[in-house]
C-alpha cells in the first residue's frame, strides 16, 4: 500500500506498526529461537522501519499543526509544512528498495515455516504464560520509574506496553492478562504520546521559517497548554495506580 500510494499517511503508519508488531513477536519467542538469526533479522526489520521514520514524523508534525491552525491560522506556515512533508516522503520512497524489502519478508516468512521447535504444546503454553507475566513485570517497572521531567523513561514505558499489546493481540485468549490492566496501560501511554509529540515539534520548529514573533509565541503558548494538561492527566492516572495498588495488597 506505501508503493501503491505515496501520499497515504495511514499506510506508512501501519506498513511501521507492522514491523514493530512481527519485531515484538521475534523478541518475544526468542528464547527458543536461535539467538544469531534473531539479531540478524531484528536488524533488518528495524532498518526498513527506520527508513520512514522521518515520513512518519512529518505526516504527526503537520496533524497537529492543522489543529493549532484552526486556533492561530498561518497559510505561509502550513505551506512550507506541506513542502517539507512533501519533499520528506518523495525522498523516502525514492531512495526505499521495495522489491528487495519484498524479498527479505519472503525469505523471513519461509524461514518461520522452517523452524522446528522443540516444545511439546503443554511446554509452549507454559512458555508463553511465564513470558507474558515477565512482560507484564517489565512494563509495571517502567511505570514505576516514570519521570515526567525525562523523556527516556516515558519512552521506556511507551515501548514496553506497545511490545506487551502486540503480542496480545496475537494469542487468542482474552484472559492472559487482566482487560482492565491493558487499557490501562494503554491509555497512559497514549497521554504520554502526546508530552513526546510537543517535545519533538518543539524540536522540529526550528526548521520552519517564522517571520511573525507573535505567531510563535502563540505556537509555543498553545504547546505549554497542551503540555499542562497531558502531564496533569498522567499523575492523576499514576496516583490511581498507585492507589489501586495499595488497596489491592490490604
């Protein structure tokens, strides 16, 4: 769908959610997998994910610039945000090898199909519990260690929970883990998407040419705004935990 349609924002999305899901399942099942050719591929999935980064980054940059020019509008400014999401993505499918990215899926689909496990099914439905309660421990500890002040240790937690969800959403049991701890985990990281998003776009203005000083005060106002509320929403969400936690261990 990325070669068929350059300009469809949605396919790259999903073309690099994808990947991240299949790279979350390989990491998932690694240890019974054969360490050397995990690396290997993990590479591989992750340099083809990478290389629309910056198309993704740009298509999230300009979907919240419309929602800021409903507030301040600045035609000058969507323009060249335009251009730039424009020229990004041109770039990106130009310099991508889609045959080649076809080919290294096909040979990695076949070698799954080749691969002999060695695990009776009770010892794989043991695996798969022991693993899924690791993974839920890692992602309780990364929202332990939440510093909102840091963004590495919101990004932690926000990888974590993506990595436990896509692997969830593999397995046909519903029970696995508690609902209510999934969305949870879930919602937060998603109010924490929002604090990385500000900060990259305050990263990201410093490309765009600004004439007006008001205008971008008003940009960097309603950013702060943004920014206030997403933090309040996430300590409310941590003291409930937290709460939650306590009441559930008297």
């Amino acid at each position: 769908m990325v070669e068929l349609n350059h300009q469809d924002v949605e396919a790259v999305h999903q073309f690099r959610v994808k990947i991240r899901h299949l790279r979350s399942l390989i990491q998932f099942f690694r240890p019974i997998l054969n360490k050397a050719w995990v690396d290997k591929v993990n590479h591989q999935l992750r340099m083809i994910a990478t290389h629309f980064s910056p198309v993704r980054e740009m298509d999230v940059m300009v979907e919240w610039w419309k929602d800021i020019h409903k507030h301040y509008p600045n035609a000058a400014v969507m323009n060249q945000l335009s251009q730039i999401k424009d020229k990004t993505r041109v770039e990106a499918i130009f310099r991508f090898d889609f045959d080649q990215c076809l080919q290294d899926l096909y040979q990695l689909n076949q070698k799954f199909l080749e691969m002999d496990i060695k695990l009776s099914p009770v010892s794989r439905g043991q695996f798969v519990m022991n693993r899924l309660a690791l993974w839920e421990q890692k992602v309780v500890l990364n929202q332990a260690m939440i510093d909102t002040s840091d963004y590495p240790t919101m990004h932690k937690y926000r990888i974590s929970t993506k990595k436990l969800r896509y692997v969830l959403s593999s397995f046909d049991s519903a029970n696995l883990l508690s609902h209510k701890d999934v969305k949870e985990f879930k919602k937060l990281a998603e109010i924490l998407g929002v604090l990385t998003d500000v900060q990259f776009i305050r990263l990201k203005i410093k490309d765009i040419v600004f004439t007006d000083r008001e205008y971008i005060e008003k940009i960097y106002d309603y950013l702060r705004n943004k920014e206030k509320k997403a933090y309040t929403q996430v300590l409310l969400l941590l003291e409930k935990k937290g709460a939650d936690d306590d009441n559930s261990t008297r």
